[in-house]
C-alpha cells in the first residue's frame, strides 16, 4: 500500500481487484462494512431506477440545502472527474479528503479473518460512503449504480426509497422487460418506511413488491400529483400542497415528473426533515445538473445529454422538438457497445441533419465505425450526412466547423460521450463570422 499515494493511484489499483466489473451480490460489500464499522446517524434517502435518478437526487440536494440541512450526496457515474460522484454541503469533495476512506476500506477488506475482494464499484462506493458516515450530515441521498436489490448501497436501509421512470436497459444483468427490472428496482425498499414512485406507469411487480414487504407507497397520480400552464405549476400530495412554483432549473418536460417525486419524499419525511415552502422554490430554481438536457448559449447553440437509453432519447427528442427552429441540426454521438442503439437512432433520426459518430476511451465502447452502420440500417432520410471520429472532441470540433451561427449541435449518448466534451470545462461557441 507504499505506493498508493493519490486518488488515481487508488482507483487504478480498485480496477484490478476482482476478475469481474460487475459481481451482483451483497454479502461481500456487506462484509467489509462490518468490518468497517460503518453506520449513519442520519435519515437517508435512496433512489433508483432508469432515467430521471441524478436529477432527482439534485433536486433532493438544493432544496435540502436551501432548507439549511448538512447534505451528503452519492451519485455514479462522473462526468470528467471521480470526486464529482461525493458531495458534502453542496460542494464536490477534493481527491485528498478521499483517501483516508480508501485506506478504511483497504484495511477491513484485508483483516478480520480472511481477504474479501471487491469490484471498483463496490470499493469506491464503500470509501464514498465511509467519507459521508464521517462527515456530520444532516441527511444523506445515494443514488443506486445498477439496479437496486444487489446494488452496494443498497446495504443501507433507507428511511425513504424513491424509483424513478423503469425503462429497458441494462438487460443482461436486470431482466429482459419492465416487470423484471422493477422487481430489482424494487429492492431498496423497507418495511413501514415510504417508497415513491414516481414512474406515472410503473411495472406491476413495483406496487406487488411495495405490499410484500409492507412499506409505505407512494405512487404518482395516486397519493401526489403536479398541474401547470406555461407560467407556473403545483403539486399536491397527502396532507400538503406547492402552488405557483416556478419550473425548475433542470430544463426538460420529464423534470416535473421528477420533481414531482421529490417533493413526495419531502413530504413523507416531514416530521424529520421538516422544510418550508421558500426552500423548495429556491432550490427548484437554483439547482444545477452538467449534462441533463443542458443548453450552452452561443452560435451555435450547443445542447449536452447523457440520453444513452431508448427512454432517455425520446424524452430528448421531445425536448429538442421543443427548443424551435433550427436550420441544421448536427448530432454527435457515442455509446456502449451493450446498448440498444437502433431505436435510439430511429427516434431521434428525423431531427439531425449531420451525423458525427464517435469512439469513446473505454473498452465497452462501440466504435464510431459500428455506430454509423446501425444508423445507416434504420435512416429514413437520404439528404443526412455522417462522418465516424477516434473521440467525442474531434467529432465536436468537426461539427463546429461545419456548422453555421443559426444551427445547434447535440452531443449525447453515453456518459463518456458527454465527459469528453466537458473535459476542459464547458464549451462556448462562437459563429465563424464572429472570430476576428
């Protein structure tokens, strides 16, 4: 352990702990908590499912914050930087406040009998969650990696489980249809605590699961719902009401559907986590989320979304349908080799009008070469062009330079996608005609 110095000497060395990247399953992850001693002292809320889990537990973190709670926050995966999956108090904790909670969970893994091995996910997820433990919190929000029965944090009861919007994917390791990955969503219940669902149509095994184990559900439609015009919109669930809130920050039809979940669970804890009506407008409206439909003023317009599921894209579709009119829209795009990528193309198809296809800096990646010949199997238009990049900053600066002022660029798909593009801060565009 000499030589494991810095955050990256640690998760290089996390990489090559356990033969599998994915081992589902809780006893080993389990273990070595108890070894570690690691308990909170504080309500905790967990959420899982597909899409909508970091807006959620953003929207969750600024009206907490507003409120003037001590925040923790775990979310998976980052964008450019580990260190952005743990925030305490709102802020992005640094590598070195890090390694003390690596070395914890070193130490347990190691001692205690026997040596337990652990994937990077579960050990980084057990450091981030030690870090947290420590750090005197009011509340604490972890978002779910992968499904949720088997996921490392899901070795923590929650005082209040939230499932967002259940969609295909993930599918060899969760189930093949909605019904089965609810299920596993499903697992970070517990009994007489509340779970919300905030899914406007959730799998049956979701509500089946909720009265097996006796917890306290919540479900959209049902015991809350949200109304609105263009100016404004209210919620109203069990026992309170929000009227005139403005639209949050994060932009996106799909946000209310989400918002509309968190203030559910806002309201489930009340007598715990009491907030006001002030703290949930202001936190609505100052919350911040890098990548969830974000839109980058400028000429070209610039739009950055993790959409990498059928779901997601088509609420991405929506949403650029939304934006007006544009002469050209040019999309780059880059994704897993695992996922399901025809539908995604399909649905979004209609609206781009140049395609940039691009390889990503991870094995599991498709190429950009694979990527164009899924799209040339399902394209409807034949006046669209494509070109295939070795990265996501070649293929946007290919864009850029074939753009004009009045078009916009989409850049989405996987995490990595939109992590390239961001890697040396946030991009601003200026139109050709306006460098001099």
């Amino acid at each position: 352990m000499k030589n494991l110095q810095t955050l990256d000497d640690w998760l290089a060395y996390c990489e090559h702990l356990h033969p599998k990247s994915i081992d589902m399953g809780l006893e080993r992850v389990k273990a070595v908590a108890q070894r570690m001693g690691l308990a909170f002292g504080c309500p905790i809320i967990t959420v899982a499912g597909t899409n909508g889990k970091g807006s959620t537990c953003a929207m969750l973190e600024a009206i907490l914050l507003q409120a003037g709670y001590r925040t923790g926050v775990f979310t998976s995966p980052h964008l450019v930087h580990f260190e952005e999956r743990c925030r305490i108090r709102g802020d992005i904790v640094s590598a070195e406040q890090l390694l003390p909670s690596f070395a914890k969970v070193e130490e347990a893994r190691k001692t205690g009998g026997s040596e337990i091995t652990l994937t990077y996910f579960e050990f980084t997820t057990l450091a981030i969650l030690q870090l947290l433990a420590d750090a005197n919190l009011d509340v604490v929000v972890l978002e779910v990696g992968l499904g949720g029965r088997l996921d490392a944090v899901n070795i923590l009861d929650t005082d209040c489980a939230v499932i967002t919007s259940i969609d295909l994917d993930h599918m060899e390791l969760l189930g093949n249809d909605r019904e089965s990955i609810g299920l596993e969503k499903a697992g970070i219940m517990r009994a007489g605590k509340p779970v919300v669902v905030s899914d406007p149509v959730p799998p049956q095994s979701i509500i089946d699961h909720a009265a097996a184990v006796g917890a306290d559900l919540w479900r959209f439609g049902t015991d809350f719902n949200f109304s609105g015009d263009k100016q404004q919109w209210g919620w109203a669930g069990r026992g309170r009401r929000y009227a005139g809130l403005a639209y949050p920050a994060l932009r996106g039809a799909n946000q209310l559907v989400n918002a509309s979940g968190v203030l559910a669970a806002l309201t489930a804890l009340r007598d715990r986590l009491p907030v006001t009506a002030q703290a949930v407008r202001n936190g609505l409206s100052m919350v911040e989320l890098p990548g969830r439909f974000q839109i980058i003023p400028g000429q070209p317009t610039l739009v950055l979304d993790v959409a990498h599921n059928p779901h997601s894209v088509a609420a991405l579709t929506e949403n650029l349908d939304a934006m007006g009119f544009y002469a050209c829209t040019h999309a780059v795009f880059g994704a897993m080799a695992d996922k399901d990528v025809a539908p995604m193309l399909a649905r979004i198809g209609p609206l781009v009008d140049k395609w940039y296809f691009t390889d990503l800096p991870t094995p599991r990646a498709a190429t950009g070469e694979a990527l164009q010949e899924k799209w040339q199997a399902v394209k409807t238009r034949t006046d669209v062009t494509s070109g295939t990049y070795k990265s996501p900053e070649l293929a946007l600066q290919a864009a850029i330079e074939a753009a004009d002022p009045a078009d916009r660029i989409v850049v989405f798909g996987s995490f990595y996608t939109v992590g390239g593009i961001l890697k040396g801060g946030v991009p601003r565009l200026f139109a050709k005609h306006l460098e001099s």
